[in-house]
C-alpha cells in the first residue's frame, strides 16, 4: 500500500496537482482497498467539515435529472478518470486542504 501512495503522490505533483506546504492544516491520508482488490489513496476531510458553513440547499439528485429528460432523443455518457483532480481549489481555501503523508505535507 505504501508504494500505491507514493506512487499516487508522485503522479499528483508532476501533475501539479499537488505540492508541497507547510499550511497549520493536515489531515491524513488512507490507503483503501476497493472493490476490484486495487488500492485508493484517499484523504480523510472528516475534521475540515467542522469548519465549513451548512448549504442549507440539497444536491440535485440523479434520478432527478433523469426524470427531467422525459423522452429526449439522446443521452451521452463520459467517463473522466480522476474527475475531481479538474476542479481548481480556491487560493483561498488551499491552506484547509493540506494533508499529511508519512514523511510530507503537501
């Protein structure tokens, strides 16, 4: 597991995904294991939700959108490996979103 998150760790600051701070935040990162028996590096938020505000407004739900579309003619599908990587963090908000590795703190 440890190599599947160094591994994961160095694919991300190439990337610039990732890079190294020195922020008063750190949460800690897990390696789990899913469904196909291959490793996920993960990163525990769980105290950060502590600081952030309520959204009183509720996620839209899928079978929302789908129920919407009624009988439109198309339907597309896209698959986006590590999707998530693509949303841009506020400058802001970076500081809140450091982690805490073994031996780094990105």
């Amino acid at each position: 597991m440890r190599q599947t998150l160094c591994d994961e760790l160095e694919d991300m600051d190439n990337l610039g995904i990732i890079r190294k701070n020195n922020s008063p935040y750190a949460s800690p990162v897990v390696v789990v294991k899913k469904k196909d028996s291959s490793n996920s590096v993960c990163i525990d938020h769980g105290q950060l939700n502590i600081l952030i505000a309520f959204d009183p407004h509720p996620m839209i739900l899928p079978a929302d959108v789908f129920q919407g579309m009624g009988n439109d003619g198309y339907c597309s599908k896209i698959e986006l490996s590590k999707s998530y990587w693509q949303i841009p963090v506020l400058q802001k908000d970076i500081p809140e979103t450091a982690f805490m590795t073994m031996d780094r703190h990105y």
